[in-house]
C-alpha cells in the first residue's frame, strides 16, 4: 500500500462517479446508465422479457431508439422486401410504441446508425454511462463517456432498472505522439494499434488514447477510434474530453445550455486521468511514422502499412497466429509478398458507424473530385445517418459523389454487414471503410479490406489498394494530397 492513494484513470473516475451498489472481492459493482440506445437486432427478446414479466421501461427518458442495421439504403419509401428485415423494423416500432420509447424510424432525419444518431444529437456527453445491445457501443467513449456493448439479457435488465451489474475492469494507456503525415487518418491509428497489440490485446481493458496526436483529432475521428477499440477485445475505448469536445458539443440539440452548460463545462473538465495515476498496461504509438494501413486477413489485427506486402504465414512465430494466416490467406484469395497495392479490388464501401459521418464523406469528396472512377468499381457511399446524408447534400457532396459514378444512398449499416440487400457476391473484392473484415461479414465469400476513406477514395479512382498520393495531381492543382488528418 502506498502512503497515500494514487490519482484515478478516466475510465474509474466515471465509474466510480456511477456506483449504487459496490460489489465485494472482485463481485461486479451495481452501475447507474445515463444513456440506453437502442436498435431493431438486439431489443426485441428484452422487450419481450418486459412483458413477459409484466415491467415497465425504467425510464423511457433516458431510452431512445432507430433503425439501422435491416434498413434498405434505396426506395426506403417502399415496404422492406426481405420478411425477416420487414419484422425486426415492425417489432421495433411496436415495442417502442408500447413501451414509450422514443423511435426514429426510417425516413426521420434522425434515422441512422444507432453510433452516429447519439453523438449528433448530442445525447452522447461526457462522462456519463452510455450501453447499447451492439459492440460498437464503444464510440461514444470519444466524448469521455464510459460506454459499453451488451449483451440482450443485459438490454433488459437496463430496461427494467436503469442500472448495469459490471465487473471491474483494468485500465491501458494508448499513447499516440507526434503529428500524423498528410493522407494519414484516425482509422489508420487505430488499425495499428490492433496490428500491435492483436483482437484480444484489450480484453479486460478500458483503453485511454492519448497524447499529442489524438488531442490534435477532431470529434469524428476519435470516434472512428474508440469505435473499433472492440476489435481489440476491449471492454470500451475512451478519450478525455476536451475544447474540441466542447465547441463538437455546443448548440447539439440535446446539450445543456446556458447556465447549465457553463456548469456541464466545468465538470466535464474534471474528466481527465490525474498525473499520478497508474495504468495497468501501456501501449505506444508513433504518428510521425505511421503510414495509411489496411489489413490483408480476416480479422482486424491482420493489418499491415499499405506500402507493405502481404506477409507470409512463416512471418508469424505463434503457431495459432501462423495458422490463422495460412486460413485468412486461402480465404481472401492472397499470396505472399504481393505488394498491397497491387491488389484490385471490385467494390468500395464508403460508410458504417466507423467512416459515414460528415468529415469521412467531405475528406473522400475532396479527393475524388475532377477525378475519374476506374471503370470496373462500384463504389457505395452509404452516409451513417439522414441528418449525414441532408448535409452532405446541402454542401454539394452527393453531386461529387454522383458525378464521379458512386452510388449515392440513404442512411444504415449497409454493407458493413448486410443484414439489408447490400452485400458483396461470393469471391468479390472490397475496400471498405467499416470495422470487421470477417469471412462473410459483407456477404457470403466477400473479401473484405478495411481501409481508411481516403484509402478508399484513391482505391476507387485507381481500381487497386492505393493511397491519395498514389494519384496523379490533378491538372493546375500543387502536388501532394488534400487529405487532412483530421479524420
Ligand atoms: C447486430 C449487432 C449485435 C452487431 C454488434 O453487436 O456489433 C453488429 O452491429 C455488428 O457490427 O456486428
Ligand atoms: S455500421 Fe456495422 S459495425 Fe456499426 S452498428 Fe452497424 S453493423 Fe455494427
């Protein structure tokens, strides 16, 4: 025992701050949730647990629903053609009627994905407990907010209390310094940090990204971060909130205002690990040096610097990791040492909770425009929520889009997992800019390759893996990209 007790991560500040019942020996501890969000896949057995048991929604106030993840991205004015997609939307809007929930059904504009709609309406703020029945629960950790995945038994023990029972976590420090290279993006760090520490590297753990290059990140591209923090196993991914936090946060429709707003402010910048805090594990990260990065495999650690080639299973000294090479080689149709950028691909998927907010489609604008789609691509540009879509197209980018020769569509998960009609062919190839690369995951034999939307936009232009300065300048324009990197 130390003389006096060290400072507190984040991560157990917000937890500590959420407490009703604190567990004995290492037994979870009884939490408070500010904030349950709710989607049509993973509600309809805790709905259905309610009623059976005769319960009311704890507090519909703090409850709020849409509609993602079976949602059609075209003619979403006609009936949903697949039955099973047709009845999750219906259930969804049946329980939410008679529970009383609030429900953004398609075509509302503010329908989307579930990840997208909390934060911009500014129902995601710091600090507070935020759960969700989906994994990528963990993007609201962008704001400071300790936010969770769970499970649907657990959705329904929300529903009925308002509380969570939560084992206690350990805590790890990523630590990302120095200035990230033009056409280096967010998606490429976190890609890297998965690369390193591997899909099971977090497990157990609540991450804290900091340092200089994520302090230098927008609102969206941090999100892009902890949104993926689950594909390294860990429990939720957080960053300490910020000036940027606040000026992403002032004047969201659900943000405190005035008097209560300075107060929120105030608290909120209370948020931050104490110098003399301890993690429980520390992981480092150079941005001077990183490069764009896709993955070649089947699971999101299975990442590489696109200037690489495809690694052999020999490169692997683990037997299992050698292994799991060997079978995401033979699936994504991949030999060793072909450079990555030699590899065509046929489809780009411009969307998902991890790259369809507004910054992820203007950075992509900015490269495609003047510029000419290679001919054998189809490239979807899937915005992650109406409101997304309604900006984009008041700023002109549907028309850049189009122009080009993408498909422009309506708001959802889309390919990131087909669950609606958007899905790869068996054997087709795709750059996507979603979170899981896994067999099948964009439809039966798909290959998937998780890129970076600006990896993605110079992949459609030159119809293989290819980074924006890959691209021929564009005549009048200075060498070099547009690419900020800030997303
Ligand atoms: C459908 C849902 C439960 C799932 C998740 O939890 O992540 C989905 O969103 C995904 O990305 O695979
Ligand atoms: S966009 Fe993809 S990762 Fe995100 S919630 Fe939907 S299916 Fe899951």
């Amino acid at each position: 025992m130390g003389e006096h007790a060290a400072g507190r991560t984040l991560a157990e500040k917000v937890w500590d701050g959420h407490v009703v019942a604190k567990g004995e020996d290492g037994a979870p501890d009884l939490l408070y949730i500010d904030l349950h969000l709710v989607h049509e896949v993973t509600s309809p057995q805790a709905f259905e647990g309610l009623r059976l048991a005769g319960r009311k929604l704890r507090r519909p106030d703090l409850t709020i629903a849409t509609e993602d993840h079976n949602t059609p991205t075209l003619a979403i004015d006609k009936p949903i053609a697949d039955p099973v997609s047709r009845t999750q939307i219906e259930t969804l809007r049946a329980n939410c009627a008679e529970f009383g929930v609030r429900l953004h059904p398609l075509g509302d504009a503010e329908q989307g994905i579930v990840h997208v709609v909390g934060p911009q309406l500014g129902l995601t703020q710091p600090g507070l407990t935020v759960v969700c029945g989906d994994s990528h629960t963990s993007t609201h950790g962008a704001f400071g907010a300790l936010a969770m995945g769970i499970g649907t038994s657990e959705v329904e023990h929300v529903m009925a209390t308002q509380t969570l029972s939560l084992k206690p976590f350990k805590t790890m420090a990523i630590n990302v310094e120095g200035t990230l290279r033009p056409g280096v993006t967010s998606k490429d760090i976190i890609l890297a940090v998965i690369a390193k520490i591997g899909t099971g590297g977090g497990q157990g753990y609540v991450l804290e990204y900091r340092g200089s290059a994520i302090r230098a990140l927008s609102m969206e591209a941090r999100m892009t971060i902890c949104n993926m923090s689950i594909e390294a196993g860990a429990r939720a991914g957080m960053v300490a909130p910020d000036e940027t936090t606040f000026a992403y946060l002032k004047g969201k429709p659900h943000a405190p205002q005035g008097a209560d707003w300075d107060a929120a402010v105030e608290h909120w910048k209370s948020l931050v690990t104490d110098p003399d805090a301890v993690f429980d594990a520390e992981v480092f990260l150079d941005a001077d040096e990183l490069e764009p990065f896709v993955t070649w495999g089947t699971n999101p650690g299975q990442g590489i610097s696109l200037s690489g080639a495809v690694p052999s299973p020999e490169d692997f000294g683990d037997e299992n990791a050698k292994a799991a090479a060997e079978r995401a080689l033979e699936y994504m149709d991949l030999q060793p040492g072909t450079p990555m950028k030699d590899i065509r691909v046929d489809t780009v998927f411009l969307g998902s909770c991890t790259n369809s907010r507004i910054e992820d489609l203007r950075i992509a604008a900015d490269i495609i425009r003047g510029r000419e789609k290679d001919p054998d691509i189809r490239m979807m540009v899937v915005p992650g929520s109406a409101r997304v879509r309604l900006e984009a197209e008041a700023e002109g980018l549907d028309k850049v889009f189009k122009d080009f020769g993408a498909e422009w569509r309506f708001a959802g998960c889309s390919m990131c997992l087909g669950m609606n009609p958007d899905q790869l062919e068996p054997g087709e190839r795709c750059a996507s800019t979603s979170n899981r690369n896994f067999e099948g995951r964009q439809g039966k034999g798909g290959r998937t390759h998780l890129v970076s939307p600006v990896v993605a936009a110079a992949t459609a232009v030159r119809g293989t893996l290819s980074s924006p300065s890959d691209l021929d300048p564009l005549p009048g324009a200075a060498a070099g990209t547009t690419a900020t990197a800030a997303a």
